[in-house]
C-alpha cells in the first residue's frame, strides 16, 4: 500500500494504493514556478474515494468497489527520500526525484507536523526557507518577530510570555509541582494545576498511590503493554471493574487513536448502557450495545470483552450479553492495536468526541480497577502508566 503526492510537468499528482488497485488524481490547473507564490493543497481519501485540492479547486475520485483501509508500516517521507528504492514504480510517474522548493504547514489526520531538526526522525540536504532566524512560526500565539543582532525577538500580546510567546501570563508564576501540567483561567486572572499520576493537592505536591483509578472529567491513563510484540493478536481479552453515576463515556480504548485507520477495541457508556466498538482493519463493526440493564447505577460491574479472530464475546456481571461474528468472511482478524491502552480518555486537550469520531461522546467520569489484558496471571499497574488528573479511588 502507499500514498504519494508529486509534481509532474507542474501538476500536482495525488496516487494511492490500498492493496488492489492504483488511483491516480491530477489537478486541472498548473503550479506556479516563479517560487514567490505560496499554494495550499489538501489532499486524501475517505475509504477509497480521493481528493485533491489546490488552492480551493477541488478533484474527487469516486469510489468504485474494492479495499479501502491504508495499511503502510513505513516512515513518513516529506520531499524526498531516503533511498529512490522504497519507492514504488506506480506511486510516480516518471523516475522518482526529489522535491526542490519549500514545504510548511504539513498536517496529517488533523495533527501538525513539525518540520524542525528535533522533531524530524532523520533528514538531509534541507535548509531555512525563510532565510531569517524569524523563519515561519517562530513566535507563537499571533507573536511578532523582530530580527535583531544576537537573533530574534518576539514581540508577545498581551496574554502571552516568554522568548517565543509560548507561555500564559497566568501561569509564568504558578505553583504546579511536579510534572504537573499549569492551565491558564484568563476569566478568573489565575490558572489551575492539573496533577500528573502519582500527584495530587492543589498544586499537585503530595505524592499519591492508589489501587482504584478515579477519573473527575480531563482525565486519562495511557498504558503501554510491555508484552505486546509476544501477542496472539487474533484472540484478544480485556475485563475491569467500573463504577460511575454518569451515563456516557469512554472507558477503554485499545488502540493508538491517531487515524481512522488504527485498529482499536473500545468498551463505553451511552444512553446509561453499555457499548463495545472494535476495528479489525477495514471497516467499523456495528457498535454492540446491550440496553437491558442501565450501567451507571454507581454499582461496580464486571466487563469482559473476547475477541476470538471476528467473533466477539461480551460479559457483563459474569452473563454474556452480546455475541456477534462481525465478519464471517474472516478478511482481518487480528487486533493490531499497537499496545496502546487509553483508560477514561485521551491526552489532555484531545476530545473524546473527535478521537473516536462520535461513537463516545464524553470522557469516563468514576472509578475503575482490575484491569486484566489478555490471559495474563497479573492485573496491570496503572499507577506505572502516563496519565493526569487521577485519583485515589479507594
């Protein structure tokens, strides 16, 4: 599979592969070439149907029968790469050769890359555009930069601090201990700490331990699975206790969460009943959602979620209420969740809603525990995970 966007003969090309079949998208229009012009180009697909926009013109591929998942394991190449043999001969048209010009604003599946040397995994051959230490974006949140002899200054409005105007006013002085988080409250002239795991206390200073995970909304755990490379991805489990008095929210999502294309298995509340959601590649299966009995009774429950290849099997309170072979066809099997586990929600500032493209609408306020993956003889430690605004839930 690939994706590849090129110039050719001054037309910008979008090709793309899912695995059968190569579709090929060119613009109507040419680029200028006096290199003085900036253009915007938005390029994609939405299952197999493409797009291509330059500059507010737009070409649509529609979508015939066929794949229409993008399973690439590569790195992510901007301008070139490097060696010309990891491209494939359909991705261009003529042989394949560099990008001469300049490049900035690459956002890929909403998320900004940041074409600096510290960001970048690898890169050569690459200079400043811009050609002034201001270059593009220095100073942040609408700052001003001002070339002078030792640099570069920034210029900051008013509710904006630092060399590069990256710090709220409100926080410049702020208390917030230990790897805590500072979130500015411009109504109120004052900020809130927002505690990392392990942290509590207003100024998130007294060190906590906890068996029972509390979420209070704005919360998470990101977990890591140490054993993820040693699993049998085609038949995975998860089970944990829960309680809450809240009728919609995501409690678990297994999986990275950066595209749609991330495989995931997902357990939550909506409408007060349980839902189960679970990716295997191609296509979302139908939500599994169990109405008989109303979750968020502040009772603690029981859920198991099997995955044996397509069949899935849910438990609740030790009864098994759903069990639905969502692709008979066997196509994909295996769970490729990337040994990510997300619990309550996702980092700070991305919203649920967003992330799971609306099939949970809020993050998980209340209590878990137990959290079991797979057969595994031991109750993974949550404490030993990245996460903030966690409590002790004892």
């Amino acid at each position: 599979d690939f994706l590849c966007i090129s110039l050719v003969n001054g037309f910008i090309q979008l090709r793309y592969n899912l695995g059968d079949k190569t579709v090929i998208l060119q613009t109507f229009q040419k680029v200028h070439a006096n290199g003085n012009t900036w253009h915007s180009l938005k390029a994609g697909r939405v299952g197999n149907e493409g797009y291509l926009n330059l500059d507010g013109i737009n070409i649509t591929q529609k979508a015939s029968p066929g794949m229409n998942a993008l399973d690439t394991h590569t790195d992510f190449f901007v301008g070139g790469v490097s060696s010309l043999n990891l491209v494939n001969s359909m991705a261009v048209e003529n042989e394949p050769t560099g990008f001469t010009g300049c490049i900035r604003e690459i956002v890929i599946n909403n998320r900004e890359l940041k074409l600096t040397v510290s960001d970048s995994k690898s890169g050569a051959n690459v200079g400043d555009c811009d050609g002034t230490v201001c270059g593009y974006a220095v100073c942040k949140n609408n700052g001003t930069c001002q070339i002078e002899n030792s640099g570069f200054s920034c210029s900051c409005p008013k509710e904006w601090t630092g060399s590069t105007c990256e710090q709220s006013i409100h926080c410049s002085q702020n208390r917030c201990g230990s790897q805590a988080l500072c979130i500015p409250q411009p109504t109120w002239f004052s900020y809130i700490c927002v505690c990392a795991l392990g942290w509590s206390g207003k100024y998130c200073d007294s060190k906590i331990k906890f068996f029972i995970a509390k979420f209070v909304g704005n919360s998470y755990i990101k977990y890591t699975d140490p054993y993820y490379g040693i699993r049998d991805l085609r038949h995975s489990r998860i089970s944990l206790n829960f309680t809450t008095n809240q009728c919609e929210g995501l409690i678990t999502w297994m999986g990275k969460g950066e595209d749609e294309d991330n495989d995931f298995l997902a357990i939550g509340l909506a409408n007060g009943t349980l839902k189960v959601v679970i990716n295997l590649g191609e296509r979302i299966s139908v939500p599994l959602i169990h109405s008989k009995y109303s979750t968020c009774d502040e009772k603690w429950h029981f859920v198991t979620v099997v995955q044996n290849q397509t069949c899935i099997k849910v438990y609740l309170d030790e009864e098994l209420i759903l069990f639905e072979d969502t692709d008979p066809q066997r196509k994909y099997t295996a769970l490729n969740y990337g040994g990510i586990c997300y619990f309550g929600g996702f980092e700070i500032g991305r919203k649920v809603s967003i992330v799971t493209a609306g099939l949970f609408q809020k993050e998980f306020i209340g209590k878990i525990k137990d959290v079991i993956l797979f057969q595994d003889s031991k109750k993974i430690q949550l404490m030993k995970a990245e996460g903030y605004n966690v409590y002790n839930g004892n």
